[in-house]
C-alpha cells in the first residue's frame, strides 16, 4: 500500500493534519502525486499554509513536481484560506484602530547596500500615514521591488475598516489620477497567469532568522565608553547593537528545464507587471503544461516510519537546490518617549503590510525588542541590502480632514492598474507567505 493512501486511512493523523516525520499528510499526497488525496485534504480543510520540516510548503512541493491541476488547487485554496483568516482577525483590527487615537506619522526609508556604488542607486522615500477611527491612509512613491529593480510611482493607499471588504482597500495612481478597488479574490484568468507565473520560476524561500538575534547597549567614546543616546527627531533614543542578525535564502529549480532558465525572466517580467497573456485574436493563453511526473516512489509506509525524525526518504522529484545566508550588524534606537505603542504599531502594519518592506517591517518589529519603541531599525531586505527606517514625524491630532479617505471625485475607475493588480495579488500572498 502507498504511503499516502496508508496515510488517509490512519484517522487520527488525517483529523488532526499533524506533522509526523517532518510532513503533514498534504505534502506527503502531493510529494507522491496523489491527485485524488489532495483533493480530498483540500476539501476538509488541510492547512496549505504549513511547512514541512525542511521549510517548504505543498505548494512549493507541488510546484517541484508539476502537476497544473494540483498547484491551481493549492493555489485557489491557499487564498481562500488567508481570506478566512484575515477575515477572522479583520474584528479585533477594526476595533483596535478605533480605540487607538487619530494621528499623523512620517516614516523616512534609506535603503543601503554593502556593495560598492549599489547604494548610489537605491531608493530613499517618506511614506506618510494618516489614520483617522478605522481608516488609513499611505501616500508613498515605493511600491515594488525586486533584486535591483525598484518600481516607483505616485500612489495612496486606502483602508477604510468599517467598509465591507469589497470596498475596504482602494489604491489611488495620483498621477494618472485613477483609482482601483482592491478584490479579495481574483478571476480564474489571474488565477491561471499566477500558476504560469509559479511554474516558469524558481521556488523560493527568504527569511529573516530571529533564533540568535540578541540585543546589545551601543557604546560611544574612544577611552570613557558609555551608553549611546541620542535624539531621533524629537524623541529621545537609546541605541542597541542587533547581533546574530541573518537573512537566509534558499532556492529549488529541479522543475526547471535550461529552455524555462531563458525565458522565465521575461514571462516574470510581464506578469508581474500586470500584463496578463489574455486572449490573443479571441484565442485562449498557451498555457504552461503539466511536467513528466517523477519516477514512482518505491518507499513504503514502514520505511518512512522507521526513518529518522528530519531525515525522510525522498518522495518526488531530486532537488535542485542552492542556499545562502548572510549576517548583517544593525542598530535599532528605542525611545521611551514616542506616543505609539508597538502593539499599535503593529495593528498599523497589519493594514499596510502588503507592501514588501512594510512586510519585513513588521517582521522585525514582532521580535521582542529592548524597552520602548523602535523609531530607528536598520534592516535586511535583500541579501546585499538593507533598509534604514526612521520614525521622523509622529503627532495624535483631532483634525484629520476625512476627505482623505475618499476617492477624489475627479478621478477614475480603472480596473486595469497596474498598482491594484499589484495589491490584490499581494494582499493574500503576503499573509500567507505562500511557498
């Protein structure tokens, strides 16, 4: 008997989706390409966020062994699953931004690099954040980027809480003077451009390890050593060194071909810029096919419970595998001073997270940090690049205009744009941190 179908009949593994040897009953039917399993784990409601033991999810696994079906699935349900969780959590968010009062914020971004004449390219920006009851507002010229490409613009970023969700998030193009509602969810022609999106590139996996990161006094002086403090802004800071501080990344290419290294780039470069294929003289996308399934996996149930623990046999496809990490030294200064709270803070980067380095933002600041709050971090956002945040300008006021919440009555609809496309698709996989 399979492993899997010996899987789907233990049920108290099955109820539970538990990880036994370093998998979850989800990866292990996909990893075996069990079609019929995974559909029926998706329909009781298998975890398609979940890792594994060695870090990746069923989705990335079943990007590796390339079936389209199963990765659309895992696609449609991984989505659908983050929207039941923000969901879930959008109450205590909307009431939390109530309790909390008005303000106004400005957040300065520098982004550096440790590679010579890199950082003479790179961005700088102040995002400027009004918040008035449950409602948010960004106006920021960052929205994207990737390696050393950096997509700027002019846009505002809109979250009106005690909205329905279909009206809740609103991007605004200030130049072109356009507007897009942001959807939870997406039409199967974005669904099915996302799987060629998966299919045509490496699986990836970058993260920012907080195991070893400890926090140490800064120090000032060359003979008397004494503490660091200093103003930042108007708030008064005192410095920490961040040790241990690592951004690890790895990456997966056994599903790739040399033809799909060539042409992955370009088909990357196309749809992220939210130029579906479409239809083309009325005829339908070509679609990325589903891959030569693996060899059948001869390993039975008893082998792979006899395994170590973290060292289960392999089940798919051989990897194709390379990773790299890289140590960075950093100052944060907390400030004992700053109105905001870090848990406010945090409700704040909830709403805005969908933007890539307020994601890493956030990710730091949910660390344990020393006393106070973080008006200064230093942070790694690409493997040769770090950002410098600093909270410049922070006041509570009672006199936020609420026009700033509306859609100016001079602007127009346009589902098409490029920055609400870029948001819909960000919305969910940047809370489910997908592959």
């Amino acid at each position: 008997m399979s492993a899997t179908f010996a899987l789907i009949s233990n049920f108290s593994f099955i109820k539970n989706f538990m990880i036994l040897k370093g998998n979850t009953p989800l990866h292990l039917a996909v990893m075996l390409g069990r079609k019929e399993c995974v559909q029926l784990l998706l329909a009781h409601g298998a975890p398609v966020k979940v890792k594994n033991i060695a870090g990746w999810s069923p989705l990335a696994e079943a990007i590796s062994y390339g079936d389209r079906q199963t990765i659309s699935s895992l696609v449609r349900k991984l989505k659908q699953q983050a929207r039941e969780q923000m969901e879930e959590r959008r109450p205590n968010l909307v009431s939390a931004l109530h309790k909390m009062g008005d303000f106004y914020m400005e957040l300065k971004w520098d982004f550096q690099s440790w590679v010579p004449l890199v950082s003479r390219i790179l961005p700088s920006d102040i995002c400027r954040i009004h918040k008035s009851g449950a409602s948010i507002r960004m106006d920021t010229t960052l929205v994207d980027f990737n390696d050393m490409r950096w997509e700027r613009g002019d846009i505002s970023f809109i979250f009106n809480g005690d909205q329905k969700p279909s009206k809740s998030l609103t991007v605004l193009d200030n130049k072109a003077k356009l507007y897009q509602r942001v959807r939870y969810e997406e039409t199967e022609l974005e669904i099915e451009d996302e799987v060629d999106i998966l299919m045509s590139s490496d699986i990836m996996a970058a993260q920012m390890s907080t195991k070893n990161i400890t926090f140490s006094r800064a120090q000032t002086g060359w003979i008397f050593r004494e503490d660091k403090r200093e103003m930042v802004g108007p708030f008064n800071a005192d410095f920490y060194q961040i040790n241990g501080m690592v951004l690890e990344s790895r990456k997966r290419r056994e599903h790739l071909s040399e033809e799909d290294l060539q042409k992955n780039k370009a088909i990357m470069e196309s749809l992220t810029k939210g130029s579906s294929q479409g239809f083309t003289n009325g005829e339908p996308p070509i679609r990325r096919a589903s891959l030569n399934p693996p060899p059948d996996s001869d390993i039975s149930w008893e082998m792979y419970l006899e395994a170590p623990a973290g060292e289960c046999p392999l089940l798919g496809r051989s990897l194709v595998y390379k990773e790299s990490s890289k140590s960075f030294k950093a100052t944060v200064a907390m400030s004992p001073d700053f109105p905001l709270t870090v848990d406010m803070l945090l409700n704040v980067l909830e709403v805005i997270a969908p933007f890539k380095h307020f994601s890493k933002l956030r990710q730091f600041v949910r660390m344990k940090l020393p006393p106070g709050f973080p008006v200064k971090i230093d942070i790694p956002i690409l493997p040769t690049v770090t950002a410098k945040i600093t909270f410049q300008e922070f006041a509570f006021r009672n006199d936020i205009n609420p026009d700033l919440f509306q859609v100016p009555t001079d602007y127009f609809e346009d589902p098409m744009s490029y920055y609400g496309a870029y948001m819909t698709m960000m919305m969910v996989l940047q809370t489910a941190s997908s592959v």
